[in-house]
C-alpha cells in the first residue's frame, strides 16, 4: 500500500469516529434531559 492509501483510510477511520461520537454524545445529553423529566415528574 502507499501511504497516500494509508493516509485516506486513516481520514476516513477519524472522520468515522468523530461522527460516531458525535452521535453517542448526543444520546446520552438526551437519555439525562429524560432522566431529569422523568425524576423532577415524581417529586
């Protein structure tokens, strides 16, 4: 392989992750908003 293939399999890996943990963030900001609701409700 070239590195010039290395180099555009690892950005597309990083680009892949980055968006992966994008997403995974943004899920548990919204499970603890729930989780909040949910807890201030039963008071």
């Amino acid at each position: 392989m070239a590195k010039e293939e290395i180099k555009k399999l690892i950005e597309g890996s990083k680009k892949s992750l980055e968006q992966d943990h994008q997403k995974s963030s943004q899920s548990i900001k919204d499970d603890l908003q729930t989780f909040k609701k949910k807890t201030l409700d039963q008071i």
